[in-house]
C-alpha cells in the first residue's frame, strides 16, 4: 500500500493503526508464564489463560493506539514509518483512534474482572499496576516515555508482570522463576521500543521530548540496542550456571540452550551501522520484534521439551 492512499478494507486500515508486528512483546510473555507453571507441575486451565492473554493483548493495543493519538497531539508524529502511522497518514482522526483505545481498555478491564472472580484479588494487584504504566507511559501532560522511564515502564508492564500474572492466574504461588525468565525475554521488547526511540532521536530532541535514546544520544543508543540484542544469551549462560552451582531457584534445564538458534540474527542486529541504512533502519523496531518472536518461542519450547521428557 502506498503512504498516502488509504487502503480499500478499513481492516488494513486498522492492521497498521494497532502494529500486530509488536504483539510478540504481549502474547509470548503470557505463553512463558501459562508454560513455566505447567513445566513446574501444575495443570494449566485453559480457561484461564485465555482470559489473561486476550486481556493483555487488549491493553497492549490499547497502548499503541494512546501512544499514535498522543504523540500526533504532541506535534511529533509528523512523518508515515513504514508499518504505522495511521493517523499522520490521514487514514484515521486522532478521535477515532481514542476512542478505539478505550475500548480495548474496556474489554481488557472485563478480561481483568473475570480472572478476579476465577482466581482472587491478586489479579487485580497485579492489573491495576499494569494499567498505571500503560495509561502513563504516553498520557497527556506529564507521561513516563518523555521524562525518560518509556523503557523501564514497558520492561515492568511488558516484561515481569505478564509472565508472573500468568503464573499466578495458573497456580495462585509466588515463585521466582517467572521473574527470572521474563528478563531475557523483556530485552526484546524494549529493544522494539528503543529501536522505535533511537531512529526518532532528530525530531524527538528538538520538540523537548525525552525518550532515554534521546537521554543518551547516538552512540551511546547504539551500544544500548546492541545490549539489549545480546544480553539475552549472556543470561542463559548466566542461569544455567546458577542452577548448577548455587541454590538460586532460576529452574534451567539445559534445553534453554534452544534459543541460541537465534543467535545469528541478534548478532546481525546487534552489528550493523543503521544509521547508514536509513530504509533498513525505519524497520528496524519490526526486524527487533522478529528476533523477539523466535528467541521466545525457542525458550518457550524449550521447557515444554523438558517437562515432556
């Protein structure tokens, strides 16, 4: 489709409005927890799941509609990214996007209340600090991605408390586990964001907005991205050793190793000039979403491996 045609289903229309790309950082994190409960020893309820994975999906497009609305209000959505931008194409107003976010509010709301009634209050502990970091981290006014925190709130609300929620909502225990392994996985998501970030570090900077890509400025961004790319791994290596030789409670089988598969692709990622790239460079948060996908589906897989064998 072109930049500045509209396309002829309204469904495409939306496809980019929402970024399906990025579901990765919301539905894989729910995957891991719902397996790591299972790979612990507990059954997992269906029913459950799917209430605590569309809920999350629910708020995660309701944070990408928020975060297109507000940015194009703030005057620093001005230029179509390939992938989104429904509303500086002039495809959608900027009220008909606010408008879709709240309702994605208001059924991941209803997807929260329902896994209250199942499973206890916990959940909604749980729910309303997720809330907070979605509704804060692109708000009018004040908001968490222009002061700075834009990464350490999707590192909370897209890391840790989806992979744990769906432990808890699996087995109603505390473990660290879940902790431990949301953290590999979150590197990615804030990879997505931080590619985001860093491509815009020209128009951010100069309208006041500070992103942490615009905090730490171009080279450092890119020994940031490139962290973010390999860390992953490091701490693989890093949990395996731990649960051999230390009481930790990290839960490594040796299966993990799966996801060094996906080596090849953050080493590729982590290497490239992008700045000398500036086509490959705008795709640069799908390709991280890409590598997202496989590595935690590798690690996923790989605890399912070891409690089948």
């Amino acid at each position: 489709m072109e930049n500045g045609r509209k396309p002829a289903s309204s469904l495409k229309t939306w496809w980019v409005a929402v970024r399906p790309f990025a579901y990765t950082g919301s539905v894989l994190p729910v995957v891991l927890g719902a397996v790591l409960a299972w790979h612990a020893g507990f059954p997992l309820r269906w029913g459950c799941f799917v209430l605590t994975l569309l809920g999350v999906v629910c708020f995660h497009t309701a944070a990408n509609l928020l975060n297109d609305c507000f940015d194009y209000r703030r005057g620093l959505d001005t230029t179509v990214n390939p992938g989104s931008g429904a509303i500086v194409r002039g495809w959608l107003s900027d009220r008909q996007v606010y408008r879709a976010a709240l309702l994605f509010l208001g059924l991941g709301t209803a997807c929260g209340a329902a896994l209250i009634w199942l499973v206890g209050w916990t959940v909604l502990l749980l729910g309303v600090l997720g809330a907070i970091l979605v509704l804060g981290y692109t708000r009018s006014g004040f908001c968490l991605k222009y002061a700075g925190l834009g990464d350490f709130a999707i590192f909370v609300a897209f890391g840790i408390l989806p992979v744990l929620g769906a432990y808890w909502v699996q087995t109603q225990t505390f473990a660290w586990q879940p902790i431990f392994w949301s953290l590999p996985m979150v590197s990615f998501t804030v990879g997505i964001l931080h590619a985001n970030n860093w491509r815009d570090i020209g128009s951010d900077s100069g309208r006041q907005c500070r992103t942490l890509a615009s905090i730490l400025g171009e080279q450092a961004s890119r020994s940031y991205y490139r962290l973010l790319m390999l860390g992953p791994f490091v701490a693989v290596v890093a949990y395996l050793l731990l649960a051999r030789f230390s009481p930790v409670p990290v839960g490594a089988p040796a299966w993990v190793l799966l996801v060094f598969l996906a080596l090849p692709l953050g080493i590729r990622l982590a290497r490239r000039d992008w700045r000398q790239r500036p086509g490959e460079f705008a795709m640069l948060d799908a390709r991280t979403a890409q590598l997202h996908l496989v590595f935690g589906v590798l690690l996923t897989a790989a605890f399912v491996i070891a409690r089948l064998m």
